[in-house]
C-alpha cells in the first residue's frame, strides 16, 4: 500500500526542516526502497515509516545540541554555524563507523581519513570530495546512510546471537 497523506506531509516537513534537496531526496528514498524507487510518491507505507523515523532522529539530534541562551522572553535556541554543525556531523560520522567496525583503535588521521573518503566515494554514488569540505546535506545524507547500516549490522548481530 502507497504511503499515506500524513506521511507525505510529515516526511516533506522532514525534508524541509533538514533543509534536503531534491538529489539528496532522492538518493534516501531509493536506499529506503533498496533502489526499488526514487520517487517518494512510489514509497510503501513501511518504508515511509523507516524514513520518516530516521530523518525525525537526526532533527531530534539537531534539537537537542542547539546550544541555549536565556533571554527576558525565556531561552532562545542559539543558531549554530555552518561550520561548527558540520563539526559536530563529522563527529557522529566517526562514531558511527567506529560502532559499525570499519574504524577501530587509536584515530590515526591519515589511514582513518582515507578509510572515511573510501567510503565516501563508494557509498555516495561516487562522490569524490574530501570529508572535511562535506557541505551540512551531504553530511546529512552520509549519516543517514551509516545510521542505516549500524541497525541492519545490530539486527545481523543480534540474529547470530540468537542463532548460537
């Protein structure tokens, strides 16, 4: 069954609030229907659900780490630079890699830079660009994609558990 109409209007609420453009919109709703579709409008319920449930953790995560400052009207979410944002987005990309496995040990620059662009290239459809000059949608895209991996990795994990 084809997507509802309070998930379309949540999921393009999503997709604004996240400042998601039409190519990136379009690469998450074909990795979201394991490249059945890039047409969201062709997007089953469930997958519907999985994206909207992904794209609502990351503007949560936004939410949350918006640093506050009082006002005399009550405490005003202080807006973040570009640069300190894609900062804090390049940390959890790291973290994320490390809990899939593909970092391990002390950070060494250099071998897991590489590892990082490797990665890149391969799952961003070829996107030859160094990880620090990611712009905030490609960043967000890259996240998604490894939150992505990271659960399907822990469902995997948790199936061999059981199975041993």
């Amino acid at each position: 069954m084809k997507r509802s109409l309070t998930q379309n209007r949540r999921l393009y609420q999503l997709f604004g609030n996240l400042n998601i453009k039409k190519d990136m919109k379009d690469s998450l709703v074909s990795q979201f229907t394991n490249g059945r579709t890039s047409a969201s409008s062709e997007m089953e319920v469930e997958e519907c659900q999985k994206l909207i449930n992904t794209l609502s953790a990351i503007e949560r995560n936004q939410r949350i780490s918006r640093p506050t400052v009082p006002t005399n009207k009550g405490v005003c979410p202080l807006a973040r630079t570009d640069n300190e944002q894609r900062q804090q987005m390049r940390t959890q990309v790291i973290k994320l890699m490390r809990s899939i496995g593909v970092i391990e040990g002390k950070w060494n620059s250099s071998i897991h830079l590489k590892t990082i662009q490797t990665w890149i290239k391969k799952r961003m459809g070829g996107l030859d660009k160094n990880f620090n000059n990611l712009d905030i949608p490609e960043l967000t895209k890259f996240i998604t994609i490894l939150q992505t991996i990271n659960r399907r990795y822990k469902e995997q994990t948790e199936q061999q558990a059981k199975l041993n």
